[in-house]
C-alpha cells in the first residue's frame, strides 16, 4: 500500500516539475530571442546595447496599431513588428551609433548612448500614444492544451516555434548568403573587413535592422503574452544577463543562455519563493562568472598584449 | 578647447532660455492657484492623468459658476514620476515659487508619505489618496497638512475579506501580492490577518516582485494548494496576467481583488476576469457615478476611472474649504478642510480630526461576471 | 529652506554619488551598475541607526559608511578580477539581490513599505561642506602617486601589471573608496527625504549615475560636477515642457555625447593654475601702468 502511495506522490511532483519546466522553457524562450538579437549587435561592434528594448517597445506598438488599423492576423502582426522594430534599430543606429563611431569613441559610449536611446523610446511613447495599457486581443483562444495535469498554453508554443524558425532562419542568413557573410567578416575584425572592400558602414546599419528585426519580434511577442506598456523595454536587462551567461563571442550562446535563465528562474520562484529569487541568482550568477567566465557556449577573448 | 568652449556656451544657452521659459510668473490678480502632483509619466501615470482630470473638471465646473471668492481657480500640474525627490521638488516649488494655496496630492503613498513632514514645515495642505496610514499619522499623532480621500489600504482589505467570509461563505485562501510594493503588501496583511481572526485559513501565499511577468510558479502551487479562493491585490496589470496565468492553468475559483481590478482589467484580461468579486470606489450603475461620468466623458472623450473621481472629490473639497475660510490663507484654509463634511461622488467624506482620514466611508463590491462589472452593494469597513 | 535651497540639495548629494561613481571608473575603467544599492545601504543603514536606536547624525552617517565598506569589500573580493563586462553584472545582480533582501526584510527595513520618520537634518550648508571635502579628498588622491598607477591600470592593465604594479589590490582600494563616498551620499538622501524604499534604489537610478559620468567625461572631476549639475537642473528646469520633458532630456544627453564622446569635459580640470592665469591678466595690466 505505502509503495502506492509513494508512487503516487513522486508520480505528482514529476508531474509538478515538469509543468515548471515548460513555464521556464516557455519564458526561456522570450528570453532567448531578446538575447540573440541583443547578442548579435554585441558581437559585430563589440558594446551591449540597451536600446534593443527601445527597439522590442516601438516594434509592439506600431505592430499593435497595425492591428488596430487593418486587424491583421498574428502573422501579418508579428511581421508588421519585426520590419518595424528593424527600421527603428537603424534610426538608432544613425542618431546615436555612427556619430559616435566616426569620432572614434570608445566602446563605453556607444554603451551609455544605448542606453539612453531606449530610455528616448519609452518616453516617446510616454510623450505621443500615452501611458494606457493596452493588449493584443487573443489570436488563438485562451485555452490550453492539457495532457494529464500539465497544460501548455497553444500561444507559447506558437510563439516558441516561430522564435525557432527566425533562428534557423538567422543561422541561415548569416551562414549563407553573402551579406551575412559580411556581417560575420566585419565581426571577426572590423579593420580587416574594410581592408577586403567591405563596406562597414552599410554593413553595420544591416546589422542593426537584422537585430532590429529580431527586436521588433520579440517585442511583440512580450506584447502578445503579457501586457503592452511603456516599461516594456525593461525587460531587456533579462537579455543582457541570458547572454552573459550563455556566452557573448557566439549565436548558440544568447540561445543557451535565455532558456537557461528561463528555467532556472522558474524552478528558483517555484521552490523557494520570488522574493528569494534575485538573491539565489546573484549567488548564482557569481559562481558562474568565477567558474567559467567566458559563458556557457562562448569563447574566451584573450587580452591581446 | 575651442569645442569644449562651444559646448559650454551651447549649455548655458539651453539653459537660460528654458530657465527663463519655465519660471511662472505667479498668481495674477484674479486667480487662486492650487498645485497638482502626480505620476504623469512613469508607472502609475494612468492614475495621475485620470487624478488629473478629475481635479481639472472639478476646476472648469467651478469657474464656470464664478469661482471661489470671485477669482478663478488655475491648476498647476507637475509630474512626480512616481519619484519621491521629484516630489518633493514639485512641492517646494509650487509653495515657493508658484505660490499656491493648497496642494492635490498623488493616490500613491511612496510620494505621500515624504511629502507628510515637509507640509508640516512649510504649512501648506496637502489632499490626496495616498492609502498608506504613515502618510497621514505618525507615532506622535497626525500629520497637521495632510489629507486622505478614500479609505486606507487597511479598511479596504477588511471590506474584501469580510465579504469573502460572510457573504460568499468562502473560507481557505490562497494570496498571491507583490512583495516589492506597498500598496500590496499593505493590503495582503490586513486581509490575511482578518482571515485568520475570523476563523478562516491561508493556505498559501506566493509572492512576486515588480516587473515580474512570468507567474507559472506561483500559480502551479497555488493550484496544488486547492484553495477556496485566491486573494489577489496587486496593480491592474500584474491582476490580469495573474487571472489570465491562473485560470490557464486551471484554476477556477473565485478571485478577490482590491480596486486595481477595475477598468481597463476585463479589457487586459478577457474571459479570465471572471468569477472575481472586489470594492471599488465607484460603480457604473450608480446614479451619482453616472452622472459624473456622463460629464466626464463629454468633457474628457474617455471612460472615467476612479482616480478621476478622487480628483474631482477633492477639488471639491478644497473649495468648500477656501469658500469656508473667506480668504487665501493655506492655514486657515487647513483648518477649513478639517471641518469638511462633503457629500461627494465617491461618498461622504469626514475627516476623523485624530487621523485626518475619512471615518468609515463604504466601499462597493463589484463581480466581473460574463465580461462585465456587476454591483452587489455597498459596504463599510468591518466593525470587528 | 526655499525651492532654490531645496534644488541644490539635490543637486549636490547627486553630484557627490555621481563623483563616487567616477572615482571608480574614471580611475579603473570598472563599470559599476550597483551603485544605487550603495546609496541604498548607507541610506537604509543610517537611517535605522537614527529612528531604532536614537543615535545622533553624524555617528549613524559615520558607522553607515563603515558598514558599506565591508559590504563593498566582501562582494568584490572574488569579482574585482574580472573583466569590465562581468563586474557590471554583477554589480547589477547585486543590486537587485540588495534589493530583494530589503523588500523581505520587512520586519526590520519596513520592507517594500519603506522606512519612515527618518529626522530631517540635512540642510544645505551641511551638503555643501561635504561636497567640498570629497571633492578634495578625490582630487588629492588622483594626483597622488596611487591615483597614477590606477590610470596606468585603467589604460592598459597588462602593461601595468609587467611593470609591477597589483592591480587587484589597487582597484579593489579604488573600488572601496568609490563605495565610500556613494554610500555617504545615500545617507544624506535618507536625511533629507525622510522616507526611503527600496524602489528608489533600482538598477535604472544606477544607469542614471552611470551616464551622467560618461556625459561628465571621464576624465575630469569638474567635468563631472558641472555636468552632473547641469542635468539635474535641467531636469527641473524642462517642467514646463509638460508630457515631453523626459523626451528632450534624454535626446539632449544623446545629441551632446554625440557631438563630444570623450564626455563633455574630456580632460579639461579646473585647477588653481586656471585662476592663476585669471589673475595675471590685471596683474600684467597693471604692471603695464607702471
């Protein structure tokens, strides 16, 4: 009998953790796509840049107006988002990036005027739509799929394999067409690029409008599965830490490093609480840092002397 | 250096002649100037436009018929951001430079509660809906300028759970708050603590912290608790993606709220919103809510929330005081308020002269039900 | 004390935190993205010692500061070692971990209700002494020999580590010294708004000290000061542009680091051998007389 009933109970909380693991797989994904498109800028002129979540809330807006307007379907949104968010990273890229690049800044500034850029983005949201919240309506129905006790909800899993398409779909651009070539060349080395007739400047604005895309997607994805707000581009401390973790010299890295985050802070919620949780993390995160400071997937840069 | 030199004339340019812009250049003879801070752009700016609009209504409704003491009354608004230092900058200001006679203050307390000792210096009133106690008591007694409007985090917390108790016979709950706000937390205490004097049982609070999105944790123990109830008061956007999250997950049961589960929360979260009862400052089938937002509306072009009642309530009030004190003094005109017993939209308010905060004014019960707010009644803080 | 009185104050305790912050990567190029949790400790850390236990000002302040210290020297003891990326995550992690201890510690902090009724003693005489002494203190050590071997650091740090000097222990020195001061200004916060919680203290008042240093220049002490002053009075200053003051702020930062992305002050100091040459011109005219 007492067998039974264990069996029972471990059969629960199998159950139980795999439901967490799906909530964490779930936000591990939203986390990823933010981190790669957050990651690829990183990788091409070598500074965080914290406009992305500029990029993500204007792409969610415009893409919500979109709706609004011509009640376009999820994909025609999400796309609408995606071109919006990429010709919004390059706008950013001419007001704040390539002044400071012709005057040969160093990398901390391109940093600090990121910053700033997406701080200008939620203000002028702030300024011109207003501080109303809004929401996408829902595209696919509220109902979840539910196998035994666990529940997957149809938009997350939606959301999940359209984040894995656009990844293939970058791996792709970048492996084998010959602009993403260029956007690799000048990310090894931006002096030799040029060296070989690259030309730099139109391949960082590229870059920009391809993390752009990336951005203006994920935006929109946060707008679908939460709320659409100004602060929305607060989440991208979230991206900045996957793809510390993960590993920043790399593609797979961001990707490792969101889901990762995801889960991790879901089962840390779970088991002991939100409020422990930022604590844990940090203990966490200095263990990594200490242990393996080139991330997950990534490469050491050695200090050139 | 040359460019250095530039840049510095460049600055002190901007500066001077947006300096020289933004001076305001005091009260003309025919105007009594009242201040107005709130969060006009950072996370609660929903609140401060509607408490805004309210108190400018009120304002244009007044000077329509006149104004007070034969002058016009004009509103000077400045944004906290949510942000006690700019608050407090806000209030200096319109007390030095801009000369008002009373301040209408934010309904939020973390802005409220610093403003308490500096009215205190500089003798200005403040009115507000600041529902945490510290902002209009201290342990040596009550704030002298500072006013509150609505019923406390405390009284609102027991009306939800006294409800809960006796009228829908509900007695396990689950609680779900934010822990990093005290808006919540001030109102999960309260509610836990008369659950449990009252013979009920909490079987499990979760706790989320702000910005959080994701509450599939939280959700996933509270459904495996089997709760009777899930207490829920957080802000509106946190309250719908918890509905959403937990009916989701397959959580049915009733939800108690606080009054952040009002508009736009059925537009944020749909079906979800359903089977949950909470107070609320206002309700629309209410012949003086109507009323009001009928004017509102024309005036405004947007649905009425109840921030811009509280606005409108305490401009009111703040008139009556200045008619009362026959002239432009800030402490006679503090007094003045103390003696309010206004009949306003939200209720009658009265000052207990103790706490300078309203006695027992009611709250009403609202269900979410098929998408739609339905009023039970109204309800006073709980005796016991 | 006046809106003007009131104004300053602000101004300088900013400027005092923002100097804090510069020390630390103007002399190690770290980038600290905790600041604010600093602010937060001497803030909390004082102001508890006031209202729970009635000590006087200036000894809260005092054992505020010495409390921080250790705190700064036990977080940095394994991350002064990495590389700048990492240092600023984790100074950011570790002000959200402050944070959270904070907002759980509701027993003793008040937690997310925050800590009030903390005695209001900062007036502006008080905020301006103080500023000048850090001011000295900080000018004084950047022109010692510590403070040179430090820009040797910050500028190429393999370089100097083969010339012998131990950046691990300069910069983590740097580092305490720079938790020092922030932390003192977080205390004269506490003082003077009486209410304190930890909302005040996220990582976005943290990037608000970070770019005020870079707009600053991060070479420069008066760079720093007078930028810092120059946007925190514009802050107050753009009021009257009602629903877009936050917007203009932020795109005037953009368009000035912009147009002078070594800070806005680059290198330039202002020095007595500035007033120096100020006063040879009447001097030299008045010699021409004779």
């Amino acid at each position: 009998m007492k067998a039974g009933l264990l069996l029972r109970n471990v059969k629960k909380e199998l159950e139980v953790f795999l439901q967490q693991l799906l909530n964490g797989l779930s936000s591990g994904g939203v986390y990823a796509l933010m981190a790669v498109g957050f990651g690829l800028i990183y990788n091409v002129l070598k500074f965080s840049n914290f406009s992305h979540g500029g990029v993500m809330l204007i792409g969610c807006y415009t893409a919500y107006f979109a709706f609004k307007i011509f009640h376009s379907s999820l994909f025609l949104t999400l796309l609408f988002g995606a071109i919006s968010g990429g010709f919004c990273a390059v706008i950013f890229e001419k007001l704040a990036i390539a002044p400071l690049r012709k005057r040969n800044a160093p990398k901390v500034y391109f940093f600090v005027n990121s910053i700033n850029g997406g701080l200008l983005a939620e203000y002028l949201i702030v300024a011109t739509v207003g501080v109303f919240f809004h929401t996408f309506p829902d595209f696919l129905g509220t109902a979840n799929i539910n196998i035994r006790q666990i529940s997957f909800s149809k938009l997350n899993l939606t959301m999940f394999t359209i984040s894995l398409i656009t990844l293939f779909g970058l791996m792709w651009y970048l492996y084998k067409t010959k602009s993403g070539r260029a956007i690799r060349a000048v990310a090894c080395d931006i002096n030799t690029a040029s060296l070989m007739g690259v030309d730099v400047n139109r391949v960082i604005s590229l870059t920009f409008f391809v993390s752009g895309l990336l951005g203006g997607l994920s935006g929109v994805f946060l707008g679908i599965s939460y709320t659409i707000y100004p602060q929305l581009g607060k989440m991208i401390v979230k991206g900045w830490m996957a793809s510390v973790i993960g590993g920043l010299g790399s593609l797979l890295g961001p990707v490792v490093g969101g889901i990762l985050l995801g889960v991790l802070e879901t089962f840390l919620t779970a088991y002991i609480g939100s409020s422990f949780t930022p604590i844990l993390e940090f203990i966490i995160l200095l263990m990594f840092l200490l242990i393996r400071p080139q991330g997950i997937a990534g490469i050491i840069v050695e200090e050139k002397v | 250096m040359k460019k250095l030199k530039v840049i510095i004339i460049l600055m002190t340019v901007i500066f001077l002649t947006f300096g020289l812009f933004s001076y305001s250049w005091g009260a003309g003879e025919e105007e009594i100037l009242v201040g107005n801070i709130q969060d006009m752009s950072a996370g609660t700016a929903i609140w401060g436009q509607n408490d805004t609009n309210g108190i400018l209504l009120a304002a244009e409704e007044i000077n329509a018929l006149g104004g007070i003491l034969g002058k016009k009354i004009r509103v000077i608004t400045y944004d906290t951001k949510g942000d006690p230092t700019e608050a407090i900058n806000a209030y200096n200001r319109l007390v030095d430079l801009d000369k008002v006679v009373a301040v209408l203050g934010p309904p939020t307390s973390n802005v409220g509660i610093p403003l308490a000792p500096i009215a205190e210096r500089k003798k200005v009133p403040v009115i507000g809906d600041f529902m945490d106690e510290r902002a209009t008591t201290h342990s040596g007694g009550v704030w002298n300028f500072m006013f509150l409007t609505e019923p406390s985090c405390s009284e609102q917390a027991e009306i939800a759970a006294s409800y809960a108790l006796k009228e829908l016979k509900l007695s396990k709950f689950a609680v779900i708050y934010n822990k990093a706000n005290s808006y919540s937390v001030n109102m999960a205490i309260p509610f836990m603590a008369y659950v449990i004097k009252h013979g009920g049982e909490i079987l499990i609070t979760e706790t989320y912290l702000f910005g959080d999105t994701e509450f599939g944790a939280q959700c996933t123990k509270i459904k495996n608790a089997n709760p009777e109830a899930v207490f829920v008061p957080g802000y509106v956007q946190d309250n719908a993606l918890i509905a959403k999250q937990l009916r989701g997950i397959g959580v049915d049961v009733p939800i108690i709220g606080n009054n952040s589960w009002y508009v736009p929360l059925i537009e944020l979260a749909g079906p979800a919103a359903n089977n949950t009862y909470f107070p609320n400052n206002m309700a629309t089938d209410i012949p003086r809510f109507q009323e009001f937002m009928k004017r509102y509306e024309k005036r405004f072009g947007m649905e009425a929330l109840i921030h811009a009642l509280m606005g409108y309530d305490n401009m009111n009030i703040l008139t009556e005081a200045i008619k009362k004190a026959g002239k432009l003094d800030p402490i006679a005109i503090k007094d003045a308020i103390e003696q309010t017993d206004h009949a306003g939209v939200m209720g009658r308010i009265k000052f207990n002269p103790q706490t300078h905060r309203p006695d027992r004014m009611p709250l009403i019960m609202l269900k979410i039900e098929n998408e739609e707010f339905v009023t039970l009644g109204e309800y006073l803080p709980p005796l016991d | 004390m006046s809106f003007y009185q009131g104004v300053i104050i602000i101004v300088v305790i900013n400027v005092i935190a923002v100097i804090g912050n510069f020390l630390l990567t103007g002399m190690t190029g770290l980038l600290s993205f905790g600041q604010a949790s600093f602010m937060a400790l001497g803030a909390y850390i004082s102001g508890l010692l006031a209202v729970k236990f009635n000590i006087p000002f200036p000894l809260a302040i005092l054992l505020a500061i010495i409390a921080s210290v250790f705190v700064g020297f036990i977080i940095a003891l394994p991350v002064v070692k990495l590389r700048r990326d990492y240092f600023a995550l984790t100074t950011f992690a570790f002000g959200e971990f402050l944070k959270a201890v904070l907002n759980l510690s509701v027993t003793i902090t008040g937690g997310a209700t925050g800590l009030a009724g903390i005695p209001y003693k900062v007036n502006i005489w008080i905020v301006l002494i103080s500023l000048i002494i850090v001011i000295l203190l900080v000018r004084n050590f950047r022109n010692s020999k510590f403070g040179k071997e430090c820009l040797a650091i910050r500028d190429d740090e393999l370089a100097a580590r083969s010339c012998g000097i131990d950046s691990s222990r300069k910069k983590m020195t740097v580092f305490l010294f720079s938790v020092a001061i922030t932390s003192f200004a977080g205390c004269l916060y506490g003082f003077y708004t009486c209410y304190i919680d930890p909302s005040m203290f996220g990582w976005t008042k943290s990037s608000e000290l970070v770019i005020m240093v870079f707009f600053g220049g991060l070479n420069s002490l008066t760079g720093v000061i007078i930028g810092t002053t120059f946007l925190t009075l514009s802050l107050e200053i753009l009021r009257f542009t009602g629903a877009w003051r936050m917007f203009i702020y932020v795109l005037i930062m953009i368009i000035l680091i912009d147009f002078r992305p070594q800070g806005v002050f680059a290198n330039w100091e202002l020095e007595w051998t500035t007033f120096e040459k100020l006063l040879q011109v009447p001097l030299s005219i008045i010699k021409k007389e004779k």
